[in-house]
C-alpha cells in the first residue's frame, strides 16, 4: 500500500497502523505528487491512501490518473477536504472509501476490513449475479457501529468544531471556541489538539500586546 501525505506525523501514523495488521503492508510514503507518481509507475501499489491537499497540487488529480489508468489501484481518500463539489468528483471518479480529518482508525478500520471483502468476492467467481453485484457495492457502505473515537472525543463535539471553523478566516483559542460549541475551555484545548494531531487544524503563537503569548487554531 502507498502513502499519499504530506504532513510527516500523520503519514507515520499511516504507517505504523497499517504494520500492525496481517493483511496491509506500507510500501512507500509521497510526500508530494512527483513522488506520488513515479512510486505509482515503479511500485505498482494494489491500494493507495491520498490526502487532497499536497505541495505541488490537489491528490484528486492523482485520484484520476490512477482509476484511469489499466490495471488501476483502488483509492482510499483521506484528507479535510469537506466541501461537496470535492466529495462529488472523487465519488465520481470511483473511490473506494472517503475519510474525513480528523480521521477515527477504528473508521480506518472498517474502510480496510470491507476492501479485503470486497477485494476477495471480486475474485470469488468470473460471472456475477444480482446479489453477487449488490454484495460488492455494499462492501463500500461503512458499518455506523465501528464508528469510534478516542476516549474524550465524541463525534457531535467533533463535528461542532468543524461547523465553527468552516469559515475560511476562523481563528479560535480554546476559551473562544469553547464559547461557541458549549463547552469548557479545556474540553475545547482537547478537541483542538486532536484535530491539530490529526492534520485538520493548525495551532499557531500568537503574541499580543499584554499579557503572555495565546496558543490559537485556523483550518488548514
């Protein structure tokens, strides 16, 4: 498997989970698309995880020349590209999986239980019937119930902290985002530090005209 990512810490977590199950092996890690592209044409991955954002361009574009392409890998996308037009035209291209930043590996989890699934009836039969068919495009829809987020971290406040920094120019401290999604100053700080862990956010030092420096968050 191939590693898309541009942010060092997270592509490691990539890669350290990945070695911790039986089926997937990391193979190489792109920190961009000129490395991307040339591990693609040597390496010949099965599967790649790709983050939309990269150095020298958007993985979307890589997204398509891999599915175009004969023999093509199939495609995890992994990134915080959260507007529609970008989940439509990766859907559209034919991705196996969309993954949101910050990303659950239990999430990951299921994404990759349900490929090898999915991957093992492609090679069940050389015919396919209806159910055989439906089996297949099932394989795609995530299980809700393995859906699961480190202690501390709930789904709803998560996504409460995505809603508040969907404005391009939202800028929080923890006191201040803590006001907006209703929580205390240190649960906010929490949520923070792992959406900043997780590459969804960065965490900036502010210096101000009194009093000592503010830790403070932008998407992105």
């Amino acid at each position: 498997m191939l590693i898309v990512e541009d942010e060092p810490n997270i592509a490691e977590f990539h890669s350290y989970y990945l070695k911790q199950t039986r089926r997937f092996r990391p193979i190489g890690i792109a920190g961009n698309l000129a490395e991307a592209r040339k591990m693609v044409q040597i390496l010949k991955p099965k599967l790649i995880f790709i983050d939309n954002y990269l150095p020298d361009g958007k993985g979307i574009d890589l997204l398509k020349e891999v599915t175009s392409s004969k023999g093509a890998a199939d495609v995890i996308f992994i990134t915080a590209a959260s507007d529609m037009d970008t989940v439509r035209e990766v859907v559209r291209c034919g991705v196996f999986d969309y993954l949101l930043k910050p990303i659950s590996y239990d999430r990951l989890k299921d994404s990759l239980d349900r490929y090898l699934k999915y991957t093992s009836s492609l090679l069940a039969s050389d015919n396919a019937n209806q159910r055989h068919v439906d089996e297949l495009f099932n394989f795609q829809s995530k299980n809700k119930q393995l859906e699961q987020f480190p202690k501390g971290i709930d789904e709803l406040t998560l996504e409460k902290v995505k809603i508040a920094f969907e404005e391009s120019d939202a800028i929080f401290t923890a006191e201040s985002l803590g006001k907006v999604i209703g929580t205390s100053k240190t649960t906010a700080r929490r949520y923070l530090e792992f959406s900043t862990a997780n590459g969804f956010l960065d965490a900036i030092i502010q210096h101000g005209k009194v009093g000592r420096p503010e830790r403070v968050y932008r998407k992105k």
